[in-house]
C-alpha cells in the first residue's frame, strides 16, 4: 500500500512538472522569435527577451526534475543538456552587463561558464564511449560538447581581456540565438518524430549556426568591432 501511494504521488509530481515544462517551453518558442523579430533595444524586444530567459530558466529547472523519473542511462545526458541549453540563454543576457570595456565578468559570470565547461568535457566524454559502444547518437553528444567547449574557452578569454567597444552587441546576438536554437531542438525532437533521431536533434544546429555567425559579423562590422 505505502509503495502505491508512493509511486501515485510520484507520478502526479512528474505530471505537474512536465505540464509546468511544456508550456514554460511553448512560452520560450515563441518569446524567443518574438524577441528576435522586435526593433532591437526596444520596450517590446526587451521584455520579450527577459521573458525568454526567464521561461528557459524554468524549462531547465523542470527538465532537471523530470530526469529522476528518466531511464539511468539517459539522465547524466538530459541533465547535461539542461545546463547546454540554459547558459546561452543566461549568457546572452549577461552580456548585457558588460557593455563597457570597464565591466568585468563577475563571479555568476565564472560560475555559469564554469558550469558550461564541465557539461561540455562531460558530453565530450559521454559522446566518445557512446561512439565506442557504436551507438550513432554519439555524433549528437560530441556535437553539442564541441560546441559547449568552444563557448566556454570564448567566454573564458572574454572575461579575462577587456572587451572591444560594441562587441556585447555580437556576443549577445550569437548567445540568445544560440539559446533559441536549443530551444527549437527540444521541439524538434519531441514534435518531428518523422525524421531519423538524429536529424531531429541536429537540424536547428546545422541551419541556425551559419545564419548566428552571419549575423554576428554583420553587427561586429556595422560596429567597427574586431571580434568577440
């Protein structure tokens, strides 16, 4: 009797914890491109960006719930991806603290990059055994740790050097962007089920990643910036 109630308690929490999950997410979906099609500097674009944030801070905080009720061998990689996917959005935001070269990172800032790091060396390594046991997911996992590795040494020397005028511009671009491109791939692989897993954890990367640098560049020139 104790082990039913128990585990009818368990699945109300992660009922109302997945419920929370999906519509902080769909909140996400559509506050990010809301955020992105919005004049830049704006009341509206910055409200939408700081609900953004807020929404992919709740969307992680319950997707590190929900991983207790997840198979073992997938909950070190969810949860790995949770911290992935919210420092972009959190770093974009940050970014916006530092607009001048006399604004250092501060200790949140080291904390967070800090965090992203060892995620990253985690799915770096997660992703090399998952390649050694032939499981062609591990070309997603090594994806998302190269990627998580390079924006980490990025910020890391950022916040070591004083930072070029207007190049906040271009770190904040890329950074949200790169949130939202996380955004979407949750999305894509629970609603695009008609494509091949790895495609639907892929797609967002391999298409936004190009149009993220563009953009960037564009900024960083229009700016006169060397470079974030």
């Amino acid at each position: 009797m104790y082990r039913h109630e128990k585990n009818g308690a368990m699945t109300t929490v992660a009922s109302a914890t997945l419920g929370v999950h999906i519509l902080t997410g769909f909140l996400a979906l559509f506050a990010g491109l809301g955020a992105f099609l919005t004049k830049k500097g704006g009341q509206r674009h910055r409200r939408l960006g700081r609900t953004y944030v807020y929404a992919m801070a709740v969307v992680s905080g319950t997707a590190l719930v929900l991983f207790g009720f997840e198979p073992a061998a997938r909950r070190q990689f969810l949860a790995l991806v949770a911290i992935f996917s919210f420092y972009f959005a959190f770093s974009g935001y940050r970014v916006l603290s530092r607009k001048r070269p006399s604004d250092g990172a501060t200790l949140t800032d080291w904390v967070g990059v800090g965090l992203l790091g060892l995620a990253s060396v985690g799915l770096l390594g997660m992703g090399i055994q998952w390649y050694l046991d032939g499981s062609g997911f591990a070309t997603v996992i090594l994806v998302f740790g190269v990627i998580g590795t390079a924006f980490a040494a990025t910020d890391i020397r950022s916040f070591r050097t004083p930072p070029a005028a207007g190049a906040w511009l271009g770190q904040h671009l890329t950074r949200m962007g790169a949130g939202y491109i996380a955004t979407v791939t949750a999305f894509s692989t629970v609603n695009f089920t008609v494509l091949p897993v790895v495609a639907r954890w892929l797609w967002p990367t391999v298409l936004g990643t190009p149009l993220l640098f563009y953009l960037g560049r564009k900024y960083e020139r229009q700016f006169g910036v060397d470079g974030a």
